[in-house]
C-alpha cells in the first residue's frame, strides 16, 4: 500500500534480461552492484533508466594491489 516512492530494490546481481520498465512502476530507486558485467551495465543502459550502479569491482581490484 506504500507509494513507489518510499520503496527502493536493491539487488547484488542486476541481470534485468527483460529491462526494467516493469520494476521502475513499482520502485522508486532501483540499486543494483556491477559484480555481474551484463551489456546493460557495460553500455549504460541501466543509468539511462533510472538505475543505480555502485561500483564493487574497483574497490574490490584497489584492495588487490
């Protein structure tokens, strides 16, 4: 019964192979990580639809070195 608005979706994992259109009806922010490297987060799609990329990979790679 909440509006969109006041529900945001975080997920590890953002494969979204069918988009995200129907999620961004029913959440406010949609956040998801780039540990899965899909051609969405690669060419940016996700960012074009309202979809938040933290960045995990970097930090992880900085550790690394």
């Amino acid at each position: 019964g909440l509006p969109k608005e006041q529900i945001d979706l975080y997920v590890s994992h953002g494969v979204f192979s069918k988009g995200t259109a129907e999620l961004e009806k029913k959440f406010g922010r949609i956040i998801t990580t780039n540990s899965y490297l899909s051609d969405a987060v690669l060419d940016g799609v996700l960012r074009k639809n309202s979809v938040e990329v933290l960045d995990v990979i970097r930090p992880m790679i900085d550790l690394i070195k």
